[in-house]
C-alpha cells in the first residue's frame, strides 16, 4: 500500500498528541505536577510527533523514509531510557529523599553536562508513585507508549518497505 508509511506516521503524531494531552490534563485538572523527568518525556514525545508530522505530511519513500524512521526510532529509545530510569527510581527510591529542583533551574543554572546527570539522579520527586492504571505507574505507561511507537516506525520505515520494494521489482 503505497501510503501506509504516511498514515502510520500521521498515527504517530496523533498518539503523541494525545499522550501530551493527557499529561497536560493530568497537570492541570488532577494537580499531578510533572517532575524533571516527566518534562524530559514529553520532550521525546514532541519531538517524536514533530518528526511523525513532517513525515506524515512529507510521504517519503526510499531513503527519506529510513531516515525519519530511524529519527523517530532513536527519539522513542531515548524516551523510553528516561523512562526505564524513572521507573526504576519509582520502584527502588533513593535513600534521601529531597524536594529538588524543576528542570527549568537546572538548565539555566547549570552547563547541560551538569545538569543532565543531576536530572537522572532523580529526586524525591521522581521516586513518587501519584497515579496507576491497570497496575502501571505513568512513566511505565510512558515505556510502552516509546516501545509502540518504536516498533511501528521501524516496521513501516525498514521491513514494510524492503517487503515492499521485493515485491515491487518481483512484479513490474
């Protein structure tokens, strides 16, 4: 089909839109602030949506088509190891537990090579379960959320299209 990679990519934007919604529904109606890490998470999931959007829009084919893949590939692994970290610190909290520091502070006060490390620290606010669904903390939703949209961009960006390409030069 020759616009799938347009529609599973505008799919991905959607998704991502929606999670921002969420989240930003979670923010203000719920009064679940988002901690340094949480902000870090829907960065990845703007930028994966902005990628997804450009390539929705786009329709690209061959190596234009790889690129916004692996583009959306390595945002969503990105996402997803900020999530791996947040969960962990979920399940396993660090022994001081502080208010800390929002991740606006910590970049404009410190150079990024300080103040990375010092947001993947986590803080007590990190380490804080507010929220579960079927048994999943949000940044675990978070974590499945990167893994479906990985898993879809490189299907449609690599495997669908070498599958389509075969069959393409099989049948002219």
């Amino acid at each position: 089909m020759r616009n799938r990679p347009r529609l599973v990519f505008l799919a991905i934007f959607l998704a991502c839109a929606m999670l921002i919604g969420i989240a930003l529904y979670m923010q203000q109606e719920k009064g679940l602030e988002p901690c340094p890490m949480c902000i870090l998470q829907r960065y990845a999931f703007v930028a994966i949506g902005v990628v997804a959007l450009v390539a929705g829009v786009h329709g690209p084919q061959g190596l234009a088509l790889r690129i916004y893949g692996a583009l959306v590939v390595l945002l969503a692994i990105g996402g997803g190891g900020t999530s791996l970290r947040h969960s962990w610190l979920q399940h396993f909290p660090p022994k001081t537990e502080s208010c800390g520091t929002d991740l606006e502070f910590l970049l404009n006060t410190f150079p990024l090579s300080q103040a990375l490390p010092k947001i993947f620290a986590g803080t007590g606010s990190c380490s804080k379960i507010d929220w579960r669904m079927l048994g999943l903390t949000i940044p675990e939703w978070a974590l499945v959320w990167f893994v479906a949209i990985a898993i879809a961009a490189a299907w449609v960006s690599f495997f669908a299209a070498k599958k389509n390409a075969a069959r393409g030069a099989a049948f002219p």
